[in-house]
C-alpha cells in the first residue's frame, strides 16, 4: 500500500530570484587635475565626507609664482593701455590743428585695442592661473563615502592621478538580467509600464533579507544577443550605509500564477538532472514518467509539461517501488500532508 496524491491545480505567487550586482547610485575616480606633491591627506578611508569637503592638499609654491607673474601681466597691459589713450589725446590734438595726418591717430586707434587685447589676453591668464591654485585642494564632489587611498603624503602627483574613489551609498542600484520568458510572463501580468514600479527584495549573500524593498526603475530597450537576457535596475534605499559599491545578491522577483498546475517535490525523485514521479493507473500500476518543471517553490514544483491535472502519483516511498509494479493505494490530501510535515 502506497498513498497517492492527485496532481492540482491552485493559484500561487512564484518567486524567482536574479543574481544581482549592487552599484552605488554615484561612484566616481577622484583625479588630480594639476601636478604637485602631495602635501596633505585630510580624510581618511572610510570616512563619510559632505559635498565641497576638502580631501587633499597638494603643494601650491609654484601656482602661486604662476599668480604673481599673471597678475603682474596684467597690471603691465593696464599700463599699456593707459599710455595708448594718452597718445590718443596728443595724436587727435595734432590733427584737428592739421600738423599731422589722419593716418597718425588710425595707428593710435589700433595701439589702443591692441591694448585692450593684452588686457583680454592678461585677465585669461590670470584666472587660468587662479584655477590651477584652485585645484591644489582636492574637493568630494558629492556626499559620500571615501574608497582606499594608494598614495601617502610626499607622493608625486601627475595630472590625472588616482587619489581615491568617492561611493554615494545612500541608495543603491541592483542590476540583474531577466530571461525573455520570465520577463514575457511578468509583462502579461502587470504590463510594461507597471514593470517599472514594481516591488523587490533582495536576498544578501550571506542568504538573509536586506531590511529594505527594492523599486524595479528601469530596464534595457533589447536582448542580449548572446545570453537572450534582458537587463533591470531596481533601486534600494540604504539609510544605514550597509550596502555597498561591489556588493553582490538576489533580486527576488514575484509574479502570481492563476492555476498553477502543482506536483509535491516530496513525490519527485531526479535521474541524470531529470525530474520523476510515479503514475499510477485506473488498475494500480505504476510507471515512471518524467516531465518538466517551471519552477521549484518551498515545497513543491510548477509543472511546465509532461503531467496532467488529476492525474494519480506516488507520494512517498518512490525508492522502494520499480516500473511496472502494481500497488494499493491510498489517496491522501497534498497540502494536509504538507501542512502536517511542516508541524511536525
């Protein structure tokens, strides 16, 4: 005597999980943009900075000469100038009395706006030279959390060197690829637009739940070719700044399943990656009959293909049986007998 179950149908949420990246939603290289030694680290790794923040200090001796000589520049072309107007006034003088042509005051017209463009020319220089002594102080450019520094005081600088990283990890990304039939099936419950709005979860790598849901916010405009995967981002809140840039999880993603045809996983058994139950017929025989699975849940698995609804199978005890025995049956409930497994 073996107890049987009828294969059922029931409406069920199917949770699927993603293996996902987690991507601060900003994290940014922080470069040099001017040579020099450095002076000053004034963080630390690890520390959380605020916008505009000072992180470095590199030497400024030569910026500040680069100052000075821009400055002086200036104050030359002002000089210049000045003496140009002068020689304005004398030219325009001499020619209103005619002693001399009206060429003489064209050419002093232009020595004015050369000038002028020596003002033009010895402001720019200025400024680029301010700018440089500027970037001698290093600044977070947003609120976050400071990466490892390589380099130690007294290190050379060269434009463009790494100093740090700077990780804004008050929310973060999720990125995970969804296959065409899942996304297929998840569109036909919700529809596109509402994809976007969806609620996750995720699943941490040591296996518990992040205390946070997830919003599903966007997803890539094709397929991958290659791996016929379509690409999501859900974004997660991280008030607590656990999460972090690199980290790595489960995006579990939940979709209802009107009549999901059911079979018990404990009624199952596998050979060679295929999946198994016991049928039994109108006269008690058994035969083994493979078929095929949507999805695994907690304790039972969708069937894609292979088994019908009503249909009578072994529900334990399949290792003593062989193909082809005839047995005695005793039907029982699957879910009272779930149910009771779990009290137990």
């Amino acid at each position: 005597e073996v107890p049987v179950v009828k294969v059922f149908r029931q409406n069920t949420d199917l949770t699927t999980a993603y293996v996902a990246n987690i991507k601060a939603i900003r994290n940014t290289e922080i470069r040099s943009r001017v040579h020099g030694f450095l002076e000053k680290v004034l963080v630390d790794e690890g520390k959380f900075v605020r916008a505009g923040q000072p992180l470095f200090q590199l030497s400024t001796g030569e910026y500040r000469i680069a100052v000075a000589k821009a400055e002086a520049l200036l104050a030359s072309a002002y000089a210049e100038s000045k003496t140009a107007e002068l020689e304005m006034e004398r030219v325009s003088a001499l020619v209103d009395k005619n002693v001399i042509t009206k060429t003489e005051r064209d050419l002093a017209k232009a020595k004015i706006q050369m000038s002028q463009a020596r003002i033009n020319e010895a402001k720019a220089s200025l400024e680029e030279a301010k700018l440089k002594m500027a970037y001698t102080i290093i600044r977070a450019p947003f609120t976050g959390i400071v990466n490892k520094i390589p380099l130690r005081l007294g290190s050379l600088i060269e434009e463009g060197t790494l100093l740090t990283a700077l990780s804004d990890v008050s929310s973060v990304f999720a990125y995970f690829n969804v296959s065409e039939n899942d996304y297929l099936r998840f569109n036909a419950e919700q529809g596109s637009a509402d994809m976007h709005k969806k609620e996750v979860s995720l699943v941490l790598s040591d296996g518990n739940y992040f205390t946070e849901k997830g919003i599903i916010e966007t997803m890539e405009g094709e397929f991958d070719e290659s791996t016929g995967a379509i690409a999501f981002r859900a974004r997660f809140p991280n008030p607590e700044a656990m999460l972090k840039h690199g980290a790595t999880g489960k995006v579990m993603l939940t979709s209802h399943e009107a009549g999901a045809l059911l079979v018990p996983q404990k009624a199952v058994f596998e050979i060679q990656d295929r999946y198994f139950v016991y049928v039994v017929d109108k006269n008690g025989k058994i035969r083994q009959r493979s078929f095929l699975p949507k999805v695994r849940l907690e304790q039972m698995y969708v069937i894609a293909s292979g088994l019908k609804e009503g249909e009578k199978i072994v529900y334990e005890g399949t290792q003593n049986l062989r193909d082809g025995y005839t047995v005695k049956v005793r039907e029982v409930n699957p879910l009272e007998e779930i149910k009771d497994t779990a009290g137990r």
